[in-house]
C-alpha cells in the first residue's frame, strides 16, 4: 500500500511539472515515467524508460560502497540510479535551481520506497560546474554536459582533478557535417554554448579527441563505452588505474565523502 501511495504521489507531481522538468525518465517505487528527446531537426519526441535506461553505461562502474558527483544532474534520474546501486554517497549539481528543487523532491519519494531503498545519502545542490571544488568523489559523471559549458576546458580539467578513481562523460559527438574540434583547441570561453537542444555551434569533439584529451588529464585508461539513446551522444570511462583489465574503475581508497559545492 505505502509503495502504491508514492508512486500516485510521483504521478502527480509529474503531472504538474513543466515540460524541461519532466526531459528525463525516472523510476520512483516501481513506476516507470517516460521523458522526452529532441532529436536535431525535428520536434520533441517522447523516451520510453525502458529505451533510455538501456542506453545507460552505469554497468561499466561497481557502484558500492563508492561516492559520486553527478555533474549537470538535470533532475537526479541517474542519481537516484547510482544510489540504488549501493553507492555510499551521491550529491548531484546543477546550475538551475529549479532544477534542483525537482530532484530533491524525487529523491525524497525514492528514498521513502520500502522496497529499493538507498544503501547511502543522496543531495542536491545547485551550482556551476565550471566552478566545483572541494567535492572530491571516488567517481565524477559529466554526462551531456560539456557541451552546453561556457568554460568546457576548464569544467573538464575541474572534473577530473574531482576524480579520485575514475571520470565518466557522455559526450556529444558531431552530427551530420557539423563541424568538429580537438577539445584542446577549444577558445578559453564559448560566449554562446549550444543551448539545450539545439546542435552545432561547432566544438564537438571527436572520439579520439576525447580520448586524448583524457589521457592528457592523467588517466591512463580510456575506455570508450559506445552510444547511449540520445542522438550522437558517446560514453567514456576514463580510469587511474591500469591493472584492471575489465573497465570497471578500480576500488577507491579511504577517503572522505563529496562536499557540496559552493552556492
């Protein structure tokens, strides 16, 4: 009965959302609630969970007993994800607070399901990502972050120097003939990043460009996960470790958990 009640709860408060609030799919006590997609050049379209969560690289990384920085956290789905996959502590940041409020409130539902409950805390905070320290995490996600950045050198050097263990991205890869470039040759500031969903304005990187880029920032291990569900998006796991063959990151140390950002 208790499950049956958040999850009513959950479709309403969906139900009241605005659109940008309801762009990702999210599970709450055994409810699955699609999202929506807008694929370049044509309206927005919906995106069933089931096709989404498929399209997840979330398996790539053990999640227990870890902590976690879920950059550009949207509304917390993957947050909430890597919580019930036991992962100690997870704060999620965003740079619109509105956003955040949504999170914490699906967080709070997710959290009150007897039958998945969360090995660990999960936050939220709202942020910049160009601007994060003192929130060190085993593992940091950037997931379609990157390229909405004004600062995307500088928010990647940020994430990994986050990273303790391991950096997962998903990365939005050029479309079609938009034009492409190494992440390293990147202005220091993009005046004008590409606006969610719009494609294009000509700083996508290449996979090899990712993958350098990386390496680069002093992981050794670059393992490129393949494509998610949303259009010309690419997953990487960037790890510390090179004496792990199967690209899980390696276990971290004792450590400290993530502090939030500064508001």
């Amino acid at each position: 009965m208790r499950r049956s009640i958040l999850a009513a709860l959950a479709e309403a408060f969906r139900s009241r959302c605005a659109g940008w609030a309801a762009y990702q799919p999210l599970e709450i006590a055994g409810r699955r609630f699609d999202g929506w997609v807008a694929r370049p050049g044509s309206r927005p379209e919906i995106l069933p969970y089931d096709e989404w969560s498929s399209g997840l690289r979330l398996d790539a990384i053990d999640w227990t007993g870890r902590t976690a920085l879920d950059v550009g956290t949207n509304t917390g789905s993957i947050a909430l994800e890597i919580a019930r996959r036991g992962a100690a502590r997870v704060v999620g940041v965003d740079r619109r607070p509105e956003l955040v409020e949504v999170a914490r409130h699906w967080a709070a539902l997710a959290a009150a399901d007897p039958e998945a409950p969360f090995a660990g805390e999960v936050e939220f905070f709202a942020g910049d990502a160009d601007r994060l320290e003192g929130a060190s995490s085993d593992v940091v996600l950037a997931l379609s972050v990157l390229h909405h950045l004004h600062r995307p050198r500088e928010a990647l050097r940020r994430m990994a120097a986050l990273a303790r263990c391991a950096l997962l991205l998903e990365v939005q890869m050029p479309v079609d003939d938009v034009p492409h470039v190494r992440l390293d040759e990147l202005p220091d500031e993009i005046a004008d990043p590409v606006p969610a969903p719009t494609y294009g304005l000509g700083h996508l990187p290449t996979r090899e460009c990712v993958r350098r880029a990386l390496e680069d920032l002093g992981f050794p291990r670059v393992t490129d996960l393949g494509p998610g569900k949303l259009p010309g998006r690419e997953w990487f796991l960037a790890t510390r470790s090179t004496e792990d063959s199967h690209p899980r990151a390696p276990r971290a140390g004792p450590a400290g958990a993530p502090r939030p950002p500064p508001r």
